[in-house]
C-alpha cells in the first residue's frame, strides 16, 4: 500500500528549496529598493517630493525587480524568477 504522505526527502527538499527562494528574494528585494531610493533621492530629490513623484520612485524600484527577474532566466532555472538553481 501507498502511503498518501511524501517521504521526508520531499519534505526536506522542498524546506530547503522555500528557504533559499526566500532569502533570495529578501535579499534582491533589499537591494533593488535601497539602489532605487537612491537614485530618487539623488539628482531629482524625490525623498521631499510630490505624490507623483514617491509613485514614480516605487515605478523605479518595481522595473528594479523585473530587470532582476528578467536577468534570472540567464543565471538561474530558465522557468525561475530565481537566480538560484534548482528554485
């Protein structure tokens, strides 16, 4: 009889697997937000600006994060926002 439950290899692979896809993405998160607060509060002093202004800095951090998952296609699994391999 099969058993309905996965092995603990699955169980332990996929822990493993979750827990570097997260810390990947805080990671890139981090760094795609603090390099786009930083080029908006740079030139343009967008830190004190209008609303339009703050929606535009959040633009930049967001095209941030697609060029990142756009780049990961290269590096990481080909079907993966990853930069990882095997996420």
């Amino acid at each position: 009889m099969t058993s309905p439950f996965p092995s603990s290899d699955v169980i332990i692979k996929t822990g493993k697997t979750y827990a570097v896809d997260l810390a990947e993405r805080v990671l890139w998160t981090g760094a795609v937000a603090v390099g786009g607060v930083l080029v908006a509060s740079g030139p343009a002093d967008m830190l004190h600006g209008s609303f339009w202004e703050k929606v535009g800095t959040a633009g930049l951090i967001a095209a941030g994060t697609l060029v990142k998952g756009l780049v990961a296609r290269l590096v990481g699994d080909r079907n993966s926002a990853s930069t990882a391999r095997g996420v």
